[in-house]
C-alpha cells in the first residue's frame, strides 16, 4: 500500500476490505510522506520493518526482486500522486490497485491506461460504489432487458462535509480536494461525481455522447467547484442529468441512480444498498432485496449474508478487492474471470472518468454548451 | 365553471376543492363543448337548467347582467382556450380562477396579466402544489433565514402515465396535452415542469436569471416533449436543477422539491405531504409534521386536522380555493388578505411560468445555451 | 348534529366529510351543552335560527314533526352521552351516524342495537380508518384468499398526545377522555384499542375468540388506563396483538396494521395511508398505490384522485359519510347498497367494541387470564 | 471454532467477524460432525491438517497442551450441543464464544453460568444485534436520561423463511430448528424472542419481573411454537410487548424495537440499521445517524465508517468479536476493558435468555397467566 496511514480515511477502508475475503495479505507500505510516521504506522499494522519503506520509490526497488514481492500495490495517496505511482509500479511488473480519479490529467489518463495495456499489467480503479451487489443485479437487469431501452438516468452525489470553508480550518482531507494541483480540475465533479457518472455507466451500459455543465463554488476561497449540474445525451438518444455536491447540508453519502426504460425504471440509493425498487409500466414498484436466490450470478458472487442482513460499504469495497483478485488470478491463469471478477473497474474506466471530468470543466468554461467527452 | 364535464380530470378536484370549505357554492357552468352533454352534467351536480350554458361565451352573456350573477369563473379547459375565456369574464367584471398554464403564449400571457391590472379583477391560477401547507412552512423557513442563503434547489416532477403513447390510443387527456395547438410549446415542461419551476420559486423567493434546457420525446410520434432538463441560474448565485418527465415508470405524481443553504436544507415530497424534512448544518436531519402548534401562521391556516391525520391534494387544492376566496374579498374589503390569502398565485406568477416554458423550449431549440427568461 | 360546537375536534370533521361529497347538508344542531354559546355557533355556520337547539332533547321534538326534518343525526358528543341521545333520535324514527365508542357500557349497546333492529333505523358508527380506500383493498384482498388463511394480525395505535398530565391542565378533549363516568371502563383501550380492533376485524374478517390484557396507567393521577396490551386469539387459530397507547411520545397518529397468512402478508400505515405493501411468499415486497384501476369495486368506489395524488383522513371519513347516505338509501330503495355503501361500520360494529373494552378491562382485573369478549 | 463447517451459516458469519478487525485467527476447528467432511472444509480454509479434529473431544484434547493453543473457541453448533462443547473447553483452560441460546435448557445454563465464575473463563455469547453501534447510542441515551423513565418497550423479531414446512423439505437449519431435542423447548421463542428479549433489556437496563404469553405452531407438523406473543412487566412498571415469529411473510429479518419514556421515544430496525430515530415529548423526530462525532464513546468504538456509508450485519457481528478479545485481554491485564470491551454478552445473558424462554414456554403451558423468569 502506498499512503493510507495515520489519518487517512480510505487507506482504513482499503484494509478491512482486503482482509474480509482473505484474499490479499498486507506485507509492505510507504505510508506516509512522512517516513517516521508511516514506519510507526507500519509497526502498529504488524507490517515487516524491512518492508516499511521511506517513499513509493523505495517501495518499488524493494519489492520489484524480492522473490516473495507483493503481488499488487493499492495506491491511496492524493489524486495528483497517483499517475507517478502507478507507473513506477506497473514498470515494475506489479499490478496496481488505484483511487479514483485515476489520474488529475488526461493525458496522464491515457498515459497510464496505454501503458497498462502494453504491459499487461492489470489497473483495478476504486469506483468503490459499482462493488454494490444490487448496483450488480441493476446492470443484469438493464442488460438483459427488464427496463427496455433505456430513455433517462438520474443520477446525484450530494455530500455535506465540505458545506464549510473546512480546508481553511486545518482539514487535511478537505484541504488536497480544493487545491486544483492535487485534485485536478474539477471539485466536486472531480471527486465524487466521477463516482456517480461512473455508476450510471456501468448500470446502463450507456456511452455519453455529449454534456452540458453548470459548476458553482459556494464556499468563499474555494479553488474548485463545490456544485456541478450535468445534462448528459447518450448514444442511442437516453438523456441524462447528473448532480454532484459537497455543500448539500444533510447529506451524508447520498449517492443515488435511478434509471428510466421502455419497460421499467429501477432506482437505488446508497444509503440503504441492500434494496432496489423496480417498477414496470403502470405496474406496482417491487422492493427485490439483496440476497434473494433468484438474483443474477453477479450479484450473488458479491453476496455474504441472507436477506435482510444488511451489507454496507465495507462489503462493497470487499467486492472490488475480491474482484480485483480474482482478475489478476485469472489473468495468470490464462483464463476469464468468473462471476466474482466480471465487471470490474479497470484503467479504461478511470480514463473516461477523468475524460468526463475534463469535458465536464470545459463546457462550463466555454459556457455551458455541449461537448463531447475525448473517451466514453 | 367552465370545462370540467364528465370525463374530465381536473374539473372534478375544482368542485371538491370549492365544497370543503364551504366558500364557494356552484351555481352555474359551461362544462362541455358539447352542449348536451354538459346540460346533462348540469343536472346532474344541481346546476339550474338555465344557469347551464352552451358555451363560454352564452355563460359570459347570461350571467354578466343577472343580479345574483357568479362572483367567480374556474377555468378548467385545455390550455389554449384559457385566454379568450379568461379575457371574456374578465372583461364582464367577474373574478377569474384558471388552470396553468395560463395562456399558451407569452403575448397572451401578458395582455391578460396587463388586462388583469387594468381592470382591477382577480385572477388566480391554480399552481396546485403551492396549496400544501408544508410548502407554506418551507416558504417561511426560507424567508425568516433557517436556511441561510440558498445555494442549490433541486425539483423535479416526474409522471408514468403518458410512457407509452396513449394519446394515439384514445386518450383525451393525453391528446390535447401533446397537441402543440392546445398545450403551447412544451410538453411535459409546460405540463408539469411549470408546476415544479413555481414551487422553486415559490419556496425560495428566487428569480430566474438563466436557464439551460434539453428536451427530449421518447414516445414515438408524439409532437411535444416528454422529458425536460433544465439548468437553472437564480439571481444571487443560487443554482438550481429541474426536470420534468411524462415517461418515468414508478412515478405517480412525484413532484420533489429540495433546497440546500448556508446554514440547513429542507426536503418535501408531494406523494408525502404532510412532512418536511429539515436538517441545520452538521445537525440531525428532523420530519417536522403538518399541524403542529409551532409553525407558521401561514401553515395554520391552511391545516384542518393535527398531526398525523393525513391531509392532501385535495385540502391543497382547497387551500388555494380558500386563498382565492379571501383574496377576493379583501379586495372588495379594500384590506390586505389574511393569513390563509396570503401569497396565492396570480396572474404575473401564470406569466412567470409561460415565459420559463418560452425560455426552454427556445434554448432546446438554439442547442442548449443560457437564456433569460423575459419574466422571472 | 349534537354536539361538535365550538372547541370541539372530531364535529369540525364531520362537517368537512359530509360536505365533500355533497351527500349531506347541516341544516339543524345541538351544538354546546352551553346553549348560547351553541346558537352562536349555528349563526356562524349558516344554520337558521329556529333549528339552533338548547338541547338534544329539545332538538329532537323540534325535528320529529317538520316536514323538512332532518334525515340524519350525527353525534358528535362524549362517549357516556351517546346512548340516551342516539336512543332519543332513533325513536323520533330518525338514522344515527354515532361516534365511538358507541356507549361507555356493554348494556346499552346491547340496548342500542336491539333498538336499530327492531326499528329498522340505521345506525352508523364512525370507526374512521375503515374508511379509507386502502384499508378497503386489504379486506377485498383477505377476502378473496390473496394472502391465504390467517395466521398473525398485529394492529397498534399509539399516540403521543396525551403523555403528559394535560387533562389536568385544563384540556378539555383529554379531560373527559380520562373521566372513567364519560369515556366508559377503557382509557387508551376504550378511545383507540376500540379503532384498533375494529380495523383488524374488518381487514381479516376474524372474530375474536379470546382475549388476554395487560393495562397500565403512567400519567400520574390519570384514572384510567393509557396504555394497553391485547393477546388475541382468532377463531380458527389466527392470532393478534394490539397494542394501544396515549403515551407513545412520536406517535402522532400511529394506527398501523399488519396481516399474516400462508400465502401472503399485507401493511397499512395510517400516516401513509395511500399505499400497502403486499408481500407473496418469499416474494418481493409490493407497493400498491390507491387509485390504481385494477383495485376492487370497493377501493375503486372510495377514491377521489389517481394514483400519488394522496389522499388523507378528511376523505377518509367522507367515504363513512358517503357510504352512511348510500345506506340510507339503500334501505329506503328496499335494495342493497352499491359498493359505496358495502361495508359500512354500523351498530353491530358498535357492540362487538364495546363488547372488545369490557373484555380487555376485566381480564386485566382479573390478573391477566383469557376471556371471551361478549360479541365478536 | 466447533461446528461452522459447509452448508452451515452462521460459521462463516463467524469467521468473517473475526477476520474484519485482525484480533483473531482461525487456526484450529473441528468444523463437521462427518470428520472427512470436516478435514476437507479446513483444508479449504487454510487450517493446518493436524489442527483440524475430528470430534470437540479430539479438539480439546489436541489443543490444551499446545504451547500455541488456541486462545479461544467459537462455538456455532446447533444448540443442544452448546453446553457439553463449552463446559468441555472451559476446562480445558479456554475461552468461550457461544451462539445463542447458550444452552437448551435452565438446568445447563446455570452450570455453565456458574463454571464460568468459578473457572474464571471468559464466555461470550452472541447476541449478535447488541453488537451494532447504533443499540450502544441508544443504550447511552437511556442510560444517561435522554428518555427520561420508561415506560414502554415494543421489541419485535418476525422472520419469513420458515412459513412453509421446509423442515419436512430437507432444511438442515429449519430442522433442528424446529426439534426440541435440538433447539430446546422454544421454537420461534427461542430461536429470535431471545434475541428480541435481549437487545429490549441491552437497551433499556430493564429487569422482567412477570411475563405472560400465548404460543402458536401454524405449520403442520411442527413441533415448536412459530409465532410467539410476550407481555411483559418490568421492574419500576414498565411495560412491554414481544414479537417472534417464524412465519410472518415479508420480513427478512425483520428485528425492531421501540422504546418509550417519560420524556422521549427511540426506535431502530436492523435493516437500517445506521439510524436511530429520536423524538423528544412533542418534538419532531430526528435521525441520528451512525458516524457522527457527538455519539457516545461506546458507540463510536464500534464505528468503522463516517455517515452515509452504511454498515450492517457483519460490522455489528465484528464489534461483538472486537469486544470479546478486548474482555479477554483486560481480563488478562486485570484491568477494565476499554469502550469497545464495554458491555458485550457474557454468561449471565446467555442464562436470563434461556430463562426467558422457560418462562415463555411455561406461561403458555399454563394458560397464559404471568410468571417470574427465574433470572432477570
């Protein structure tokens, strides 16, 4: 693991969700830029002292001839780091695991996404939310046709932390998310609406062919958008509206999709993961709740308790890694990941997230018009 | 009554409305454009046989000079007929209640809202959804500064029932609703959308400065939009997103309004209107209930039962009967409206709402860019 | 009307109900024990003066002989009032529309009834919730086998009102609610548990076979009980549990019902009384919304709005208003009532509660053991 | 672990538990009753061969003169074979984790309750709901006055999956469910009511002093009650109702409990179970939610993720595990255990539950009159 020490939030998550499987082993880290500190931290994690590294260099040229090296790396440092990273690792031969946004720059984007291709070196990207089971049965259901051809998708990320001018008063987390250098261009859109332009992807199958956007900062001094209205057009002719917000007061997570076909619509809301609503036309909404043995294979790969045992983040998260592990094994193998490694998050994904982002700044620098995003 | 007769929706909801509070008494109507079947309808709702009429323009000449003639008209006709009715009764001295929108065009839209000022009539247009009590208390919240300065708004009104194309199928409501003849220019935006825009504005006490629009018609050979995107930009930096849909399956009537500030946010659903749901920055999101003592004197007089006994569209829209009614006769009274006269929508907010609908429909048509809507 | 003047709660609704549908008009009343404050009352709502009475006494020999008397009484006083005045009216040969609990003693509801039979007058109890469309919808679909033989009812009313001493602080409504001489043996049993009860019998069609109590009483200095437990045993072997309470702080109105049985199970919510939620073994939980087309005649025949247009407790009790009238009729036709009327709560209803509370309160004295209640 | 093995359920819940937070590693099992069956489970689970048992017996043979022996056992066998597995192993000198119920009937209970004082072995028991941070906050604000003095708890646990003979079917879990060789002498009553029963006492510090209850088996030929109906009357006079239900369609896992004070009410459901809603006397409701940073200490050690990203079943079945290695080592350390060692079941749990049940079963063979569990 690179970053994800002491005080950081998503390293925490990268572990639990690691360890839940048992199927990735933490053996090594440079967790901190601060090397005293991440060696601390390393000792308290029951890490090797001699594989508690100074820097994500060190790390590299450690690990890379070590006869018992890792066999993955999982990047969780701010969002500017993790292009160097990533490279360092993937030319090393170790498979990379990666925060979303992949990369803060879209050349970078395709850079790193060129270079994995090349390698043959596998890029997980942490678009944590798609790990869902029931984000899973979603897509089964759009794919094999319950809703019909797809005519809208509603989408939000609304967030409340950052409501105030919190980087100002001393929060590490808020602060690298406001500072263009470290997040990339866009704020809000940059952080999370990825995350939700991603999960409507990834239900829908739906290529974007066009936004529109609207960015608004509302915290005084703030160097990024903390508010971004999308209007999306898809191929085919679906229509899309997107909303992401880091000023939305009471929303703690409040990732939601819903998604409108023909046939029938679905909705889902990531604060209560383990249920999703599908209508069909004029007929009476149905509560399907994870669990059920009726669900596609997909979404039972990603399953661990019976209906009504309620699964969260962790278990989400434990879906990528679990994902993550399975599409590295089968790679080796020579083979085609089974239901629990289809659909993963790859490079390619953290190269239209990025894309969307730029397109997304671009049309609200030019004035709102449409454009089209470079990948999608 | 003009319109309304049997088969129609809306009229019926007029007559419950005027009865419950016992405020207005029908005593005669145009109900049909067939005249034989509105004497029949007559009749039937003790109408006497010769204050039923063939036509507007009958009623208009038969009532103006009677000495117990109406006090008020409602106008409950598809859109395009509500400007020459209005503009008859008007000009006989009789009050006007109309349907939104309240002209199909914006010239028509301001020669009555001009014809209304001149002429010192009432003219109350029935933005339904601005009758719910809570919408009342989401109104004082806002204007006292629970919220602090608003900062994002998002409403939405999506509806099921026109997702397949019913109007090709027999049905009159949904003919003339996609008919651009009798609708105007939008479709589900003039709908239903200017319903959703009027609350936003309603609430907030926000005026329009640009929007941004995409429309869409997913029913095969339907004229009109089914599905409108919106953008909004509100004097004073607020930020504001929009969408109204005729083709989303699950949803009944789910008119959703959501406003986000510096200091809270409130949250209201029409499907459960009894509530709101307000959370202070980093507080406990609270459901706080229709009939309780503490709310706004505005919300008390538009309550009936305490909490926890279900009011809804109906009381709603009799609490817009109950505002007409007053503001009628403060009028006369030459005094300010109480409190349940308050704030009811007249003829400059039925302008508002067709220039929104003019707005969008020309920056759809000019491909999406920022627009001013003449009105606001 | 007797009763309902000025101050008083559930007249106010009577009015509303029987003037929403149009089916009845207050013409003459009784209103205030307090006869000068009741005609100033009947002047404010339009009643002529000679038909204010001072009394109900008064009342009923000033009607009995009109010609245009009244068709109707509704009663809208204390619970130990009841029998002497609905009594009176009945032998005037006038119909009852009476409040719950029909009498305060298990003798004169038997008295009560026996009258209504043996005169042939009709006698409608307003056990409200039975009105409402969707509660109508649950019987039709117990009826009809949707849920398969019964197994578990568990019905609660709570409320939240009375959870201080406020009758002793001059609240008049919980003043005589809690005057074991006015309110009859049951304090939260007699004023809801009654309502309770009723809803679960009239949804599943189950008689009470036995019953086994447990009351308690918290408010200090109260006489009578605020809360209650209720072990039910159906004929047939389904069982029940009812909980009922006056001071459940958060519950505003919190009738609820849930029905079990081999096939299927159903919840209603009173504060979300538009919908049920309708499960099929292992099935996935279904939210039927009231104004559907596909409902039953009896649904069908109590509904004034589509689908997510709600509906509240005002229409509610018009329904029982509704369906008194068509009753009436029907009786007076010599046929049966059309689906308006089917159904409707009358004097049987009235004893079978009364019968339930004189049960409840002497298993609770006699330490808790099974009983049968009387009527069932 | 004993028992646990393949086709069992909550094994693997169990050892997901232990894996999540790194204070426990499964190195030793006697997984299946079939040995081979046993081995080969192991196997696949990384247990080294000569610690994988054939028998408890050979376990604790094999493991108590290890220098490497296990620190504690997890027993998740069927419940019959509870108390011969724990004593066994608690004299050996090893810690217990125990499912629930901790034995089958009062007799063993109390022995093991009284071994464990004697020995000084620590024994967990899994009363797995009392693990979610959410009951800890409401404990606290019991505890600390939030509510005021109780006076009414509702504690409900009906559950679907066994409402058809699927015992009769080759269910292995339905079966010794539903023996009372196996399950002991209550069916629903035991196998959830003990859970309903603990999490009501968890929460409120509340002692039964009388508990009356009516018993039903509604699938034919089984031979434990299904549904189970529970008065209660604590110490101090509060009163309770108590829900089971084996049979009820429609609810997963449907645990819910509601508690009422003087001053405030409280209510949580497992399936969403990251919220907590708070009403103070004639206030509005508020959702407290998981994460935040004003919640008790004991809750915010039993916390992994900030709001908004839930957590569930297998996080509050981790706490329960956090919370017995931290008993084990303060035990060890002869100190206190810290917040997140705070307040986890233990021995005396596991006796009052059992003598819950024996209370239940006995009242019901009674007749339903009130009785004394034996402890409290």
């Amino acid at each position: 693991m690179v970053g994800g020490g002491l005080g950081a939030y998503i390293g925490g998550i990268h572990r639990y969700a690691a360890r839940l499987d048992n199927q990735f082993e933490l053996v090594a880290g440079a967790f901190d830029v601060d090397a005293a500190r991440g060696h601390a931290f390393a000792a308290d994690n029951f890490i090797e002292a001699d594989r508690s590294y100074d820097s994500f260099q060190s790390m590299v040229e450690g690990e890379r001839n070590r006869p018992d090296r890792i066999d993955a790396v999982a990047i969780c440092t701010p969002n500017h780091t993790h292009f160097p990273i990533a490279k360092a690792f993937i030319e090393a031969g170790i498979e990379v695991i990666c925060e979303k946004p992949m990369t803060t720059t879209i050349e970078d984007a395709i850079a790193l996404h060129d270079l994995a291709k090349e390698t043959g070196r596998f890029v997980g990207v942490t678009y944590t939310y798609s790990g869902y089971p029931m984000i899973h049965e979603a897509r089964a259901m759009v794919s094999r046709g319950d809703l019909g051809k797809i005519r809208v998708v509603q989408v939000e990320y609304p967030l409340e932390w950052m409501a105030t001018g919190i980087e100002l008063q001393g929060n590490q987390q808020a602060a690298w998310r406001t500072d263009p250098k470290k997040n990339g261009r866009g704020g809000s859109i940059g952080d999370i609406g990825t995350h939700a332009y991603h999960l409507a992807g990834f239900v829908t199958g739906l290529k974007a062919e066009a936004i529109a956007a609207d960015l608004a900062t509302f915290v005084e001094g703030r160097a990024l958008d903390d508010n971004a209205h999308v209007m999306i057009r898809y191929e085919g002719g679906a229509r899309g509206l997107l909303w992401s917000s880091q000023v939305a007061i009471g929303q703690s997570n409040g990732l939601r999709l819903r998604v409108f076909g023909e046939k029938g619509s679905l909705a889902w809301h990531q604060e209560a993961p383990n249920e999703l609503v599908f209508t069909e036309l004029f007929g009476a909404p149905k509560v399907i709740k994870r669990g059920r043995d009726d669900l596609s294979l997909e979404t039972r790969a990603r399953t661990r308790t019976p209906p009504g045992h309620p699964e969260g983040y962790i278990e989400a998260f434990s879906n990528l890694y679990q994902g993550f592990a399975e599409s590295i094994r089968a790679k080796a193998d020579g083979r085609e990941p089974n239901a629990s490694g289809a659909n993963v998050p790859t490079s390619y994904d953290g190269l239209k997230g990025v894309a969307f982002v730029d397109a997304v700044v671009d049309s609200h620098e030019q004035g709102g018009g449409w454009l089209k995003p470079k990948f999608a």
